[in-house]
C-alpha cells in the first residue's frame, strides 16, 4: 500500500497550490480520502474528506477557498488550495479509510511572504 502526496512547496498569500496524492496498492474506489494536515506545534486536523459516491465536507476554516476531488481512474484524490492564508502553513497529509486506514508521508505547505 502506497500514498504518495505531491505539489506541497512555497507559495505567498493569496496564492495557489493543487496537492496530489496517489495511491496504490488497495482498491482506491471503495474508500473514503481525506486530506489532513499539522502545523508545528499543533495537533493533527482534518481539511477535507470526499466519499465513495463523491460528497465532500470541510473545515470551516477551508471553506470556500479549498476543494477535493478524486480520479477513480488514476487512484488519485487533490486538494485545490485557493486564496491560501499563512495560517494554512503546515505538512498535509492524504488518508484512505475504509476498514482500515493508510496514510501518506506528507507534504509542506508554506505560506509566507
């Protein structure tokens, strides 16, 4: 089983990022992905999450300016970070659930001018 995020890096305020994670190794279609993240300091949160039949939820604090979406076809889920704040700055990470849950090795996201 593999997770691999991508796309994470350096970006000023109000910019744009689009993560990637690609999974392999398990039946990609049957789980739930979600997006994590954790800032220094900072207990682990949920960002966003997307079901098998594609509804989403989010954090308040992503509303609006971020957006999950999956490629069942590619076994890959994203995050499209729009409008990102330097309070986003932390290393996120890709989670698969269903009867089990795998993780990625992450991705740094820094927000800074």
């Amino acid at each position: 089983v593999q997770l691999v995020e991508s796309g994470g890096g350096l970006v000023q305020p109000g910019g744009s990022l689009r993560l990637s994670c690609a999974a392999s190794g398990f039946t990609f279609r049957r789980y739930v992905m979600s997006w994590f993240r954790q800032a220094p300091g900072k207990e682990r949160e949920l960002v966003a999450a997307i079901g098998v039949g594609g509804s989403t939820n989010y954090a308040d604090s992503v509303k609006g300016r971020f957006t999950i979406s999956r490629d069942n076809a590619q076994n890959t889920v994203y995050l499209q970070m729009n409008n990102l704040k330097p309070e986003d700055t932390a290393v996120y990470y890709c989670r698969a659930q269903y009867s089990v849950a795998y993780w990625g090795q992450g991705t740094q996201v820094t927000v800074s001018s």
